[in-house]
C-alpha cells in the first residue's frame, strides 16, 4: 500500500509528536523482515497526516542541536514547575515561541498549568507550567546473559509494569526475541495504559552495539554478533526503537535520575555473570550527550600469563573478579542469598580478589576521569564495607585531581536497574531529545 504524501520524507511516529522518521536516516534494510509485522500498535492515519509542528525552532548548544520542545521538557524534568519567563530565560526562546510550544504541549496532555501557591507578591500569583508524569510511556528492556527483564515506565522513569524472564543462553535470538515481545505486550495489556501514550522501546544490551546499523556488536557471553534487535523489536511491537550497551544506559540515567545527577561524567560498574562499565555525561556537564558509550573494565588486563578468558585473551579482571571465578573461589554453586560479595568478603580469598578490582576500576578512573563511581548488580548489593575500602583506597590511586570531589556509591536507581537504564535510553531519543537523533527504521510506519 503506497505511503500517505506528507510521510514521502518524514513522519510522526504514531502517538509521538516528538519523533520524525527521515527515511534518509533508516537503517538498512533488516535481513530478518519478511513483510512488515505491524504488531498491535497501528498508526494512526490522522496523525501520520498531523504536519510536524512541534519541531520548528533548533538551537544550537554546545555542538549538538538541540529541539526545542526537549529543552522545555528536560528543563521541567530537572529543575520542576517553572514560569513560562523563567523558561523563556533559561532556552532563549521568544514569549511568542515558548507560548506556541507550551500550548501545544498542554493540548496533549504532557503539560500542565498551575497557579504558583508560595506566591507573596503583588498582583496576581504567577502561573507554572509542570511536566505531567504519565505525560508519555516507553518500554525499557535489558536482555543481558540469561535474564530479560522488560519494564513499562512514565517520563519521570517511574516503573508502571515489569516483568521478566531467565533464558537458556542457547535459545536462538529470535525465540528470544518473541518471547521478550510477548511479555512487552502483556504488560501493555494488563496496565490498562492509553495506547497512543506508549511513545518508543529502549533496548539495553551486553557488549556495546553499533548505533548507526541498529544491531548488537558482538556479545562473548551469549554469542548475539550484528542482531539487529531496533528493527526485531520493532517489527513485534509495532514502536520505534533504540539500543543502548546496557551498563551505558544504566549510567545514563543515574546521572538524570539517579543519586548522581550532579555528577558531570558517571561511570557505573555493573556485575552480573559478567562485569562491564558504562559511562555517560550528567545533566549538568557541558558536553551533555557528546560521550558515552561502553568501558570493557572486565578486559583489562591484569596478569598477560593468567587464566584464558572468553574474549580470547589472558588474565582479564573478569577470569578473576567475575560470578563464576568468585563462587568457584569460595566453593558454591550457586549465588547465596545473603549476596555474592557478602560471602566472598568473608572468605580467605577476599584481599587477593579485592586487590584484583582495585586495580582494574582504578585504571578506569585514571583513563576515564569520571566524578562518580556507581556500582550496580552483585556490587550493589556488597556490604558498605567495600564502600569504605574502596573510598579509602581507590584515590590514592588516581591522580590528584581525579580524587578531588571523586564519590563511590551504589547506584542510585531503584531496581531494576537495567530495565531502568533501558527505558532512560527510550526516553531519551523519542521524549526528551537530548541525544543525538535515533535512528529509525520505516517498518512500523506503514499505514494499516
Ligand atoms: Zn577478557
């Protein structure tokens, strides 16, 4: 069926005022589709005809453009109810121009309008403009080695739905992918949500991924090379979406959600089978957006004659530092349920295995300079006692001025930690738009 003509060039994606598909920008083409698998979220025809008028003033900041309308937004994310002169202050926008926006955003539900209450000055009290929380929804879903778990969240990042399952690592992508969908779609059902709120899905995955072809890089724990998982999940759900590495999207949304929104350059720390690292600008950096991406802390090297590693080489922090060497180290099967770090702490093993992660995460310090350290996964849940070792050791171990004003915490963010960072990454490119442009495929804008 021939496409409507206003959607020859770009499009609205349906239900999201926010996002425009430039076919100019679509990835290739996905060598998985068959014909085009629209899942339960037709588009609407009438808002694939609504022209684009939301995204009409670009400014330039710092060196990425920066949409208008996500400004707005990400400025009431952060900073809560402003004056329509503060925000007019804090964008540079024109009264006439903000005004046009803001209505436009009240008419849809993602604004509202109130009257300031602390108000003691003359004449009458001044009106703030707030982001609703249940403005929009995404779907954030972190496949990592043998576990999926799939949340539903608002703007805010407010978990509204979840649920998840383990897998067997040699479960082939595409059953993992249907059943991942699946769940996706049982909890669109059961949490009763407007369907034209559901604005995009969030993919968190191991191993990095390659932005521009929308597919996973290579994952040495579950073997996924070049799965274009954007255009799977899109094809079943009938939403865009965006992938992320997984520790990269839990970094991400610490720093605009979490305990280091402070911070300007987090790096979180995530142990699961694996450990990885991510790391992200925060809110308040100036190179917001500009670098991220994934930090191979499980591949450093740390002894070139150790035992070999699954990324072909010898020695990684990870042969040592990782959930199969620790329980292994401390003669269990299985992870315990007072923690895997708790016992291991307890074990003769301990100062040698210690050693092994301080070295390793202050050689990521060194290089990388961020202000925070979030841990997440079996570190979130170690004893405070590796907080104060590490606190009192890691510093010595960096330069001067990376120690200044350095914090160590477990990761601020409610669990489930990597779902969350997932659904951050959706809101990121098709709510806020402080990233760069996602790439979209065309698949689920066919009209019905
Ligand atoms: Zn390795």
């Amino acid at each position: 069926m021939p496409r409507p003509a206003q959607s020859q060039n770009t499009a609205p994606v349906a239900g999201n005022p926010f996002v425009s598909i430039s076919h100019s920008q679509a990835g290739p083409a996905n060598p998985h589709a068959g014909p085009p698998v629209h899942g339960r979220f037709q588009p609407n025809k009438k808002q694939i005809d609504t022209p684009i008028h939301l995204i009409y003033s670009v400014r330039k900041i710092n060196e990425g453009p920066v949409n208008a309308t996500g400004q707005i937004l990400t400025l009431l994310r952060d900073s809560g109810p402003a004056s329509r002169a503060d925000l007019v202050r804090a964008t540079g926008l024109s009264s006439a121009g903000l005004t046009k926006i803001a209505t436009s955003l009240m008419q849809q539900g993602i604004l509202d309008e109130r009257q300031v209450d602390n108000h003691s000055g003359p004449g009458r009290p001044p009106v703030a403009l707030s982001l609703r929380s249940d403005a929009r929804y995404v779907i954030g879903i972190h496949l990592s080695a043998g576990r999926t778990r799939v949340v539903i969240a608002d703007v805010l990042l407010n978990v509204v739905a979840e649920d998840g399952f383990t897998f067997d690592l040699n479960m082939p992508v595409e059953a993992l992918v249907d059943r991942t969908a699946q769940i996706a779609t049982q909890l669109i059902d059961t949490s009763r949500l407007p369907r034209n709120r559901l604005i995009g899905i969030g993919v968190g995955l191991p191993g990095g991924v390659d932005r521009a072809r929308r597919v996973n890089i290579h994952s040495s724990f579950t073997n996924w090379t070049n799965v274009p998982f954007a255009a799977l999940f899109e094809e079943r759900l009938g939403l865009p979406a965006i992938l992320e590495h997984n520790a990269t999207a839990i970094a991400l949304a610490e720093t605009q959600y979490g305990r280091n929104r402070s911070s300007a350059r987090t790096l979180h720390v995530f142990m699961g089978r694996g450990i990885g690292a991510g790391l992200a600008q925060g809110a308040h950096s100036t190179e917001r957006g500009a670098a991220r991406g994934p930090v191979e802390i499980g591949h450093i090297v740390l002894d070139p004659e150790g035992p070999p590693c699954r990324c072909g080489g010898r020695g990684c922090l990870e042969t040592y530092f990782s959930e199969q060497p620790i329980l292994q180290c401390i003669g269990l099967d299985a992870v315990p349920p007072e923690g895997l770090i708790a016992r291991a702490m307890e074990s003769e093993a301990w100062p040698d295995l210690y050693q092994r992660f301080l070295q390793a995460l202050s050689t990521a310090v060194t290089l990388l300079s961020p202000d925070s350290v979030g841990l997440g996964g079996h570190l979130h849940s170690a004893p405070e006692q590796l907080l104060t070792d590490l606190r009192r050791d890691l510093p010595r171990r960096v330069m001067p001025q990376q120690r200044e004003g350095l914090t160590i915490n477990r990761t601020g963010l409610d669990k489930p930690i990597g779902a969350r960072g997932a659904a951050c990454i959706g809101l990121e490119a098709f709510f806020y738009r402080t990233g760069p442009a996602p790439l979209l495929s065309t698949a689920h804008m066919e009209p019905a």
